[in-house]
C-alpha cells in the first residue's frame, strides 16, 4: 500500500495530453483557451452615437442648426459629411457622419421648425455622448489570454471581435463502466435486490463540471468476460473510469480483467479512508482508474486524485479551495489511513469553523449531499474539539 502523496505523485508523472482544435465561440462556454486570442476587428467598428439626439460638429456648441439628416442604427446617411451648423438626427447605435464630433442629447434641444433645432447651453464637451471607434478594444490586441476558462461575457466580446474560430484544448473524453451485478440504470423499475448506480451519475456530472465529457457510461455485470470486453470498448475513449469491483471479494474482477488485457499497473491500494481500494495503471496507452464502489469513496477519489489529474490535463491551475478550520465537534471516527471526513464549514465573525458530520460511513449519500467539505486527518491522531484541521472545500456545484 502507498500512501496517498505517492498515489498523486506517480499519477502526476504521468504525462498526458490530448491536443487542441478550433472551435465557433458560440459553442465554446466553459472550455479553455490554448492560445491568446486576437480581435480582428475595431470594437465599435466605427464612431456610434451613445444617446439619441443630434450629431454636430465644434465648438462652440450653443446655435441653431440645420437638421440636415437622420441616420437609425445599422443605416448610414447618402451625405457622408456634415459642416458647422448642420446637425444629424441620430439614435443611441447610429453610425456618426464624418466630421460629427458630438451628439447633443434630445431632451436639451428646441425643435425650432422641421428643419432647425436650437441648442442654448454650452456646457457640452467635444467628444460627449459619442463613443469613438475602438473604445471598447482595437483590432489585432489580446482580448482573451491563453489558459481562461470562457464565461458568457467571453462569448459575447469573442464575438463582437469577428472571431469566427478560436483554439481550444479537446475535452478529455471519458468512460465510466459502473461494475456490480446489482446496479441499475435510473430510469429502470427497482427489484429486491436492485441497486441504483447513483454513482454513474454522480461522476457523469463531475466529469462535466471538470471541464470534460463523458462519451460513454455503461452498466457491467461482474462477469470477467463481460468486464474485459466493455474495458476493451473503453480504450477508445481519453481516459478509463470504473467503479466497483476493485476490492479482494470474490465479485471484485476489474483488476485480475485489466491483468488479463495486458494493463500496466502504475499502483493499486492506499492508505486511505475511504478510497483504499483505488487503482489506476494504463490500458493501451490510455488511464484507467478503478475507483471502489461505495458512492462517498468514489466522490472522494474523484475529488482527490482525478479532478486534479483533468485540471492538469487541460493546462489549469488546481484551483482547490483548502482551508484551516475550528473543529466544532470532537472527531469519534480514528482510523490508520489518512481519512477524507464530510464536514460542513461555516464562517462566524470571520473565523473558519468545521463541523466533522456524525456517520462517516462510505455508503451515505445524504450525508455526503450535507457536507460542503472534506476534513483531511493523518492517520492515528485524535482530534477534538477545537482543534485546527485542513479542509477542502467542494467547488461550486460539486
Ligand atoms: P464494491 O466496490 O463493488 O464492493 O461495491 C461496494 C458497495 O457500493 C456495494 O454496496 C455496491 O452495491 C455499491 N455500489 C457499487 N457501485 C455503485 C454505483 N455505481 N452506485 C451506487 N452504489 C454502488
Ligand atoms: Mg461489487
């Protein structure tokens, strides 16, 4: 057994990467910039009217003009130019005329005639109410640096720079097969013995938040025909992650089926709890992991050892949320094995508080729902009541 610094560091060394492509900006929400991204155009495009009102030439600005015009947004006027004394109705997007410096906003003019508008003030400032070409950004700069993760506003300013394709790293594409004669699909009526496998589920939803995209998910009995057939399938995929199976009871065949395809076993078992049962080795060239069954172990491993594993994968900064926190409560649960504890972490007066949640059993799901961390705890230690202890907390929607 390794413990669970050497796990992280072999899965580290192994290096892996899956390329880049390009994609349309509108379908790149959440995915990851390989390369600065240029804009290839002006934003505006050209001089716009910020208001709805007439468009002048220079100071000084109190006189009457002549209304030589009027230009909507997205039209443009067949006179091009206008002199001194001569206003352009224009609206809040209307492309400027050239030599149109300023818009005097509606609500301040007089409407002399049809013809005439009458501006008193003089407290207007050249360049007021019109927002000049490239004031937003100019052409050919950086508007996206290499390594962002693309929000809806990414997605609007790529797209107002005229980017049609911008360079992306491919989603790490991943299969899971959930391994246990008593697993059943969501939708499926439940019998007796049945067991739903909420953990396909749960890692499905994981893998997404992970900035990657389950392309298979699968039920397998735990038949080693059956189990090496779907692994072979598997291996067309980036990565390989199953669950179940992988523990030393008789039903547990993942290992002795990944032994029988020839995988190289990078390491199997650690000192921790829950999670002691992990493997993880390479089948043809691809990562497996085989995670146990029990749904918090699985959360935990993910959480653990794949989540950063994609992160760095995809050329991101492991962005965990860890944290010292107060104990609340006095930790019951000792084990030897570094232990993963769901806690609940609250802020008072600004001081971290955790609270280690009663039942750490690994098949409890209502409490792993509860928790929004992880407590982490060397092996052997008693911790009581407020002592300091590490904490993770779960990203958002985790
Ligand atoms: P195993 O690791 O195969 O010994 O499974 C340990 C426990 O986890 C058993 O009670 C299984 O029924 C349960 N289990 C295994 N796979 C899943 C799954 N995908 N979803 C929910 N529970 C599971
Ligand atoms: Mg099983």
């Amino acid at each position: 057994m390794i413990s669970v610094k050497q796990a992280l560091s072999i899965i580290e060394k192994f290096k892996y990467s899956i390329g880049t492509e390009y994609i349309a900006p509108n379908k790149a929400l959440g995915r990851i910039v390989s390369e600065n991204v240029l804009s290839k155009t002006d934003n505006p495009p050209f001089n716009m009217s910020a208001m709805d009102g007439y468009a002048v030439c220079n100071k000084p600005f109190n006189r009457v003009y002549k209304v030589v015009g009027e230009i909507f947004a997205g039209r443009s006027m067949s006179r091009k130019k206008i002199l001194k004394n001569e206003a352009v109705r224009v609206y809040t997007g209307s492309k400027l005329p050239q030599g149109a410096t300023t818009v005097i906003i509606q609500e301040k003019t007089k409407v002399l005639d049809n013809n005439f508008i009458l501006y008193t003030n003089n407290c207007l400032k050249i360049g007021q109410y019109v927002r000049k070409k490239g004031l937003d950004f100019k052409k050919n700069k950086t508007i996206i640096k290499k390594g962002k993760i693309l929000s809806a506003r990414d997605l609007a300013l790529l797209i107002s720079a005229n980017c049609k394709k911008i360079k992306v790293f491919k989603k790490p594409k991943i299969s899971i097969l959930s391994t246990g004669d008593e697993l059943i699909f969501s939708e499926k009526v439940k019998k007796d013995s049945n067991i739903f496998a909420s953990s396909l589920y749960m890692l499905e939803s994981l893998i997404q938040l992970s900035f990657s995209e389950c392309n298979y998910k699968t039920i397998v009995k735990d038949d080693k025909n059956k189990i090496k057939k779907e692994l072979s399938k598997a291996t067309k995929s980036d990565i390989i992650i199953t669950t179940g199976g992988v523990s030393v009871g008789k039903k547990d065949l993942i290992r002795s089926s990944l032994i029988e395809l020839g995988y190289k076993e990078k390491f199997w078992k650690i000192t921790m709890r829950p999670g002691k049962p992990l493997l993880f080795g390479i089948l043809k060239s691809k990562p497996v992991f085989s995670l146990p069954g029990n749904p918090v172990s699985t959360y935990v491993c993910f959480f653990i050892f794949i989540f950063p594993f994609l992160i760095r994968v995809l050329k991101l900064k492991n962005n965990y949320y860890k944290k010292i926190a107060k104990l609340t409560n006095n930790i019951k649960f000792i084990s030897k094995r570094e232990s993963y504890l769901r806690g609940f972490f609250c802020k008072k007066n600004n001081e971290n508080f955790v609270k280690c949640l009663s039942n750490q059993d690994s098949s409890l799901l209502n409490m792993l729902a509860t928790s929004n961390c992880l407590i982490k705890i060397p092996g052997k230690k008693k911790y009581s009541k407020n002592m300091f202890v590490e904490i993770i907390l779960f990203p958002p929607l985790f």
